[in-house]
C-alpha cells in the first residue's frame, strides 16, 4: 500500500466539528501508529532533501508535530509561529481573515535571517490564510519562502492557487 492511501485510511473524518458544516480531518490515529507517523515524516522531507532550505517554520500548533520531524529529518533550524500572545519574546504580528473575524500570528524577531530560504508547514491546507500570514512573516524578516509542504490539502478551497508551485501535500480531497 502506498503511504498516500495508508494516510487516507488512517485520517479520521470528524463531521460538524469544530461547528456545523466542518468536515475536521483528524490527525491524531497517524500520530498514535509511531511507524506509519514516521514514514509519512520521511515522504514530507522527501522532496525537499535538495532544496536550498535553512529552516523549517511551523504553524500552531499541529504543524508543529510535522515540522518538529521535518526540522530533525532535514537538520534544520526549527522556527514556531504561533497564536498572538504566545511567544515569551519580541515578536512581529500578522493579522489575517477568517471566515468569520480575524487572528494573528506571531513570530520572534530573531527566529530568522535575511536572505534565509524557509519551508512553511502545517498540517492541512484550506483556504491559504494560515500560511499566507506566515508567509508574510516571513518575508517581513527579509527571508525568502522556498515552499510550503502539507500533509492534507482540501483542493476544493483552492488554497494551492493562491499559495503558488512551491505548495505540496501528501494527500489531497
Ligand atoms: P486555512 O487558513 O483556511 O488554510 O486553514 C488552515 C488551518 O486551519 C490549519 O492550521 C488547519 O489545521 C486548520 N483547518 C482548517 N480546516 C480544517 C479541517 N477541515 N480539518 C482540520 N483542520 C483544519
């Protein structure tokens, strides 16, 4: 079997959570099978074993289950961003929209380097606004987005077009 098909078996639909209408992909049955979990950390870091990356920057808070491996895998740095309030140091924020509302992200002012090639990632790719954010994190540091890699991508909402050629995923509904 391939570990495309091992992922789709093994993430959990969890319909109208965290509210109606929201079809959750659970990650959680991947994180508790240690050897599939690390099989799928192997096939992220695959593609990017070549890219010119100096560091891994994560998305709160399951993407940093992924990036935590992916950073060890690819021996580079690991750089969190996270929800507003949540980083102990000098940070620069980021607002962006949600569908209803709006949330910031934050990230230290000394996490990267200008010129730094990162690679952004998160668990699930849906609308794009997450990691555009991130994105612009980023790039207010003067680094560079090398590319994005996902486990999951919910191609119908088109956050792949709007992220560009770097974003890949594993697995895509
Ligand atoms: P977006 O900014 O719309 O691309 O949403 C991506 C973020 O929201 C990621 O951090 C995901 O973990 C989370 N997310 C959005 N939709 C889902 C979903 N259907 N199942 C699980 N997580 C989701």
């Amino acid at each position: 079997m391939t570990i495309v098909l091992e992922l789709q078996r093994t993430i959990r639909d969890v319909p109208d959570f965290p509210k109606p209408g929201i079809m959750f992909k659970d990650i959680t049955p991947v994180l508790m099978n240690a050897d599939l979990f690390g099989r799928t950390l192997d096939a992220l870091a695959e593609p990017w074993k070549n890219e010119k990356v100096d560091a891994i920057v994560a998305i709160e808070s399951r993407g940093f289950l992924f990036g935590a491996g992916l950073a060890e895998r690819l021996s580079k740095s690991l750089v969190l961003v996270r929800k507003k309030g949540k980083l102990p140091y000098s940070t620069i924020s980021q607002s962006y929209a949600l569908e209803y509302g709006e949330a910031t992200l934050e990230l230290h002012t000394d996490a990267l380097q200008k010129g730094h090639r990162v690679l952004i990632v998160d668990d699930l790719l849906a609308t794009g606004g997450t990691a555009d954010a991130t994105a612009k994190l980023v790039g207010r540091q003067g680094a560079i987005v090398a590319g994005f890699q996902f486990v999951i991508e919910l191609g119908f909402l088109d956050g792949g077009k709007r992220l560009g050629p770097t974003s890949r995923a594993l697995v895509r509904y």
